[in-house]
C-alpha cells in the first residue's frame, strides 16, 4: 500500500455475517416466506405495517446482542492508524463497525440506532419497539418508522460517498453480493476515475469482473490479513 493515501471501504451484510447476523440473499434469504424486496419498500409498509415493524423490532433485538468480529475490529484499527482519508461505506444498519472501534463511518442505508417521525421529520433514539406505535419525542405522534433506506428510496450522503471516491486511491469493497444499487455500481465509478479496486467476499460478486483483485473467503480472516 506503498502508494496509497486515500481509501474508501463499502462493506456490505458478509462483513456481519461471522457476529451471527445474517445476510440477505444467502441462505434462501427469506425472512418468514418473505423476501427482503418485500419488507424493504415503502409500499410494503404501506401495505402491511405491522409485519413491517415486528420485521425491523425483531432484527433491531437481534443486532444489540451481536459483537464484533475480527473483521470489525481490524477495520476499527485500520481507521485509527490511517494517516490518510479513509471512509467506510456500510450498507449495514449495525453499529459493528463503531463498536469495533472505527469512527470514520458512514451509514448509507440508515441506522438501526434511530427511528424517523414521518410527521415532523425527527430523527430520535429507537428505544422502544415500534409495533407498539410509541410518540415521537418531538410531536407526539405516533408515527414512526425505522431510519433505514428502502428500495426507491435515497440512500444518504451519496454526495459525500462520490466525493471520497473521486479523492481516493483505493476502492475496497467487503462482503456485498452487488446485487444493491447505487452501491453495486461504486466499483465502476472507481474504475472510471482511475482508482484501484480490490474485493474482499466469501464469493465472487455480481461485479466482481470490475475488481483489479479478487480475494475470496470470510471477511473475517481476510479483513485482518490485508489490514495488518
Ligand atoms: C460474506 C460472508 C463472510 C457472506 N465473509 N463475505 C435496476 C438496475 C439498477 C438499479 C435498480 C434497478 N431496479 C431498481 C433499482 C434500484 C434499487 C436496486 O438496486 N434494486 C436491485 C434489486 C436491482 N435500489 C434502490 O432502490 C436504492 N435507491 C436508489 O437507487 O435510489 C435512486 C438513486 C439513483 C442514483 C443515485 C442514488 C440513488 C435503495 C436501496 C436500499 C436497499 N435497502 C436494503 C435494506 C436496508 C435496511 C435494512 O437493513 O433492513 O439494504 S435491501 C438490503 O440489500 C440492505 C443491504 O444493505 C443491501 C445490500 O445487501 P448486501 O449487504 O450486499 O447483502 P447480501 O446478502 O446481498 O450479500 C452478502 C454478501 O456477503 C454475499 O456476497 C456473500 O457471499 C458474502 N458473505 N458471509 C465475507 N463471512
């Protein structure tokens, strides 16, 4: 890495994977006979909210029992020593990666940590399940929802995202089938802007072509080996 400065990380569900929180497309991907483009869209929950929130109570309990793993944990040393820029990209909802001690983070598909008030438009701690229809802190009604992106809407920040890209030296994606856009296609606007391009998966990608280098297996013994 003798000549890079500036790195961008976009990591994806794999990284999680070996914290027991499972991905979305691998193992049938279905989530009680549901698949995750029938829970994640706001037509969705328009539809059924119910089924909705108990979906995002239910992984948000499950999150906040998971750690992190040894990918987590040398993605948090990497940040910390970095001299140069340095963002990681989660597609995640998890906290892993600040759990595991990076700060340089950036959340494109939301938080788990946050609920949304589609009245007033707060963002405020998710501290209670939301099946129960809890106020919102600011207005009092009883309209939350999850701060996460759904399928049409925007995911946040891509300004920031493509601005680190057009920075960068090094284009590292981990863990992520390439199935989601926009992230899918970062590996392209790497390409496009002359940056290096290295994947990190337990498989090969659907834009895994697009790779200067493929290294196949799980994140977390292949995080630690190319961070240290
Ligand atoms: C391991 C491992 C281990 C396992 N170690 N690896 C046609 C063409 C292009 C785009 C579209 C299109 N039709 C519709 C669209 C747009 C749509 C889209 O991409 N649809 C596709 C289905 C085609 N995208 C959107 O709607 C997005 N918004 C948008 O495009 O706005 C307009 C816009 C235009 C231009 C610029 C900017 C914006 C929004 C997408 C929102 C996605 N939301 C979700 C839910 C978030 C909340 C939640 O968590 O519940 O995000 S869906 C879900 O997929 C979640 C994930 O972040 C995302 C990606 O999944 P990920 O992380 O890749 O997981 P998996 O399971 O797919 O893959 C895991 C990988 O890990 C696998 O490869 C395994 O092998 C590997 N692995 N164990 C290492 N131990």
């Amino acid at each position: 890495m003798a000549d890079i400065r500036n790195i961008v990380i976009l990591t994806g569900a794999g990284v999680s994977a070996e914290s027991g929180i499972d991905t979305f497309r691998d193992a049938g991907g279905l989530w009680e006979q549901h698949r995750v483009e029938d829970v994640a869209t706001p037509e969705a929950f328009a539809r059924d909210p119910d089924l909705v929130l108990r979906f995002y109570d239910m992984r948000r309990a499950a999150i906040q029992e998971k750690l992190p793993n040894a990918a987590h944990e040398a993605l948090g040393r990497l940040d910390r020593e970095w001299p140069g820029d340095l963002l990681i990209v989660t597609q995640n909802v998890d906290d892993l990666h600040e759990r595991g001690g990076a700060h340089r983070v950036l959340h494109m598909h939301g938080t788990h940590l946050n609920a949304w008030c589609m009245v007033c438009d707060l963002r405020s701690r998710w501290t209670r399940p939301l099946i129960d229809r809890p106020p919102c802190p600011g207005c009092g009604e009883r309209a939350l929802r999850p701060d996460v992106v759904w399928f049409g809407e925007m995911p946040y920040e891509m300004e920031r995202i493509y601005a680190a890209l057009r920075r960068a030296d090094l284009f590292v994606s981990i863990g992520t089938s390439g199935a989601v856009y926009p992230a899918a296609g970062f590996v392209r606007d790497a390409r496009d802007l002359g940056v290096q391009t290295l994947e990190l998966n337990l498989e090969r990608s659907q834009g895994s072509a697009w790779f200067h280098e493929t290294r196949l297996g799980p994140a977390g013994e292949l995080v630690p080996a190319w961070v240290d």
